[in-house]
C-alpha cells in the first residue's frame, strides 16, 4: 500500500490518481497519523466483450448456405410480419 500525506493529495493528485487507476490503495497521512485510505472502485461498467457473429451464424445455421429463393422468401415472410 503506498502512502501519501494530505499536502501531497493536493499539490500531486495526478500521481497519486494514477496509483489508483492502476488498482494501488493509497493510504493518506494528515499529522503523522493515517487518516483515509483511498481504493480503486469497482467498476460498474464492465467492459463489454466482442461479439464474434460469425462465429455465433455459424452455431446457428452451421454450414448452410441459403438459396435466393430462401433469403427472398425469409424477407417476404419478415416484411409481411412488420405489416400486420
């Protein structure tokens, strides 16, 4: 855990902010004694993973490969559902 005093919070926060950012817990120090501990907080968006659609067409359709026939029909089908 780093240390830092209440004069070094003000005059360099960058750095400090920057232990923090690297998930440091930074103990501050006002007259000699510990007076609060910053931590890292949880992060609440966590980053999101990419998709791989490929991958997921092919665990859906496999290796198939639709007709123009097939495609034209699937379209007409979704647009007749959009029309009521």
């Amino acid at each position: 855990m780093k240390t830092a005093t209440v004069a070094d919070l003000r005059n360099h926060f960058r750095r400090i902010s920057a232990w923090i950012e690297n998930e440091e817990t930074v103990e501050i120090i006002k007259r000699g004694r510990a007076f609060a501990r910053l931590l890292p907080a949880v992060e609440s968006n966590p980053k999101l993973e990419k998709v791989d659609f490929a991958a997921r067409r092919k665990a859906i359709q496999g290796n198939r490969v639709f007709s123009a026939a097939e495609v034209r029909a699937m379209r007409d089908a979704a647009l007749e559902g959009e029309q009521g």
